[in-house]
C-alpha cells in the first residue's frame, strides 16, 4: 500500500525556503516504511518541459510537495501513522501550512514496470485525476485500469508508468479525497519528456480516452525530479 502525503508551505514561505528546509530535512526512522520518496513542484521556470507543457497540467496544483510512502498493508500504516505524522511535523516545521496538509492511501497498478533504482536518473510527471459526474469510484477505477491502462504505454520514450487507485478506506463515512488517483509517468530526461508531452498520444488520444472517466475540469498534476530517500 501506497501512501501519499501533500503539503502547502506557510503563507510567508518562499518556495525556494520550503523546499531547500524539505530536502535537507534527515531520512525518516520509521519502522514501517519500505520506501519513502519526496517530490517538490517544479517552477515554472525549472526546465523546457515544465514551460512548454502548461497546457497539460489543467488548474494550479494546490500543493508544494508530495511525499511518498510505502507500507505492507493499511493496518501496518494505521501502527506507524502517528510517527509518520510526527517526522513531517518536525521535518517542514515553520515552512508547512500544518492545516493545508492532507493525505490519502493507495493500491498501486504498475502498468510499465521500467527500471527504477535509488539513483536513477529521471523526470516524472504526476496527474491527479478525478472520476466525471455520474461515475463511482468503482467504474472509475475499473476502466482507468482496463482500458486507459491500454493506451498510455504508446507514449513516446516513456520509461515508467504506475497508477494509484485510492484505497477504499478513503471512501468511509462519505469521506472523498481530493483526487480518486495519482498517474504517475517517468521518463528519463527532459528532451524524453518533451517528445512524450507533446505526442498525438498524450495530446489527443488519452485525453479523449480520460473523458469517459475522468472529470477534466479539476485535473491537476506537475513535473518533478523525485528525491529518493529511503529505497528498496
């Protein structure tokens, strides 16, 4: 299982100061973790696919920085949570909005399972889509995984493609997380990203395909050179 946890810095945060505290902040000592990677968003002006590509990535990202936790299974999460919680307090204290930070788990489809190792080099891309009006989370999650699934390995230079359903734990007592998934795609360099984003198949196949299930108003995503900290 998957966890993943979003952050916003503190109103007199700079992005700059958050994610310099972010990226020097110690390796987390928590047991439970089989992995833990932190992505910080890319500026606008950080690469020529981060600036060529801001059709792609819809309405503004609501976060400044994700982290990314492995675990074996929801109980052995819902042990280490408080801990977890307790790192990242400590960790971004003064430069995180402690009420803006939100987390949800997942169970990983990994559709293109490309190398991926501690030192990797890569750029990956991270989308947050939402199911469209009228769709549960169930047929959500069976035609992204049945159907789309299909399509996205065709992306040009595309190393790595997961997805993260979000688990249905999320979804007791009415609850609805933000996004009902986190597409993620790696590719190895920025020229890869470009050829990708700007390809007919990102282009116009899989966002003709998306709008069967996913709700295109509120889909959000962001570029970013993913910072392995803790890997298998």
């Amino acid at each position: 299982m998957k966890v993943f946890y979003f952050f916003k810095r503190s109103g007199d945060t700079s992005r700059e100061e958050f994610e310099d505290t972010w990226t020097s902040a110690d390796s987390p000592s928590i047991s439970g973790l089989n992995a833990y990677v932190r992505s910080v968003q890319r500026k606008a002006s950080d690469g020529e696919a981060r600036r060529s590509t801001e059709w792609a990535f819809g309405s503004d990202f609501p976060f400044d920085g994700v982290a990314e936790l492995w675990f074996d299974h929801w109980a052995a999460f819902q042990e280490e949570k408080g801990s977890v919680d307790a790192y990242f307090e400590s960790a971004l204290n003064g430069v995180a909005d402690s009420d803006g930070a939100t987390w949800f788990a997942a169970n990983e489809n990994v559709v293109v399972d490309g190398p991926l190792s501690k030192e990797t080099p890569s750029v990956k891309a991270l989308f947050f889509p939402s199911r469209k009006a009228g769709t549960s989370v169930e047929q959500f999650g069976e035609y992204w995984r049945t159907k789309h699934a299909d399509i996205v390995p065709d992306t040009p230079k595309l190393m790595r493609y997961v997805q993260s359903h979000v688990a249905p734990e999320m979804y007791e007592g009415g609850k609805q997380p933000f996004s009902d998934g986190v597409a993620e795609l790696w590719w190895r360099s920025e020229d890869d990203v470009l050829e990708g984003l700007n390809s007919y198949q990102f282009q116009e196949q899989q966002p003709e395909d998306a709008s069967h299930f996913v709700n295109p108003d509120i889909l959000v995503g962001f570029l970013t050179d993913e910072e392995r900290v803790i890997w298998p």
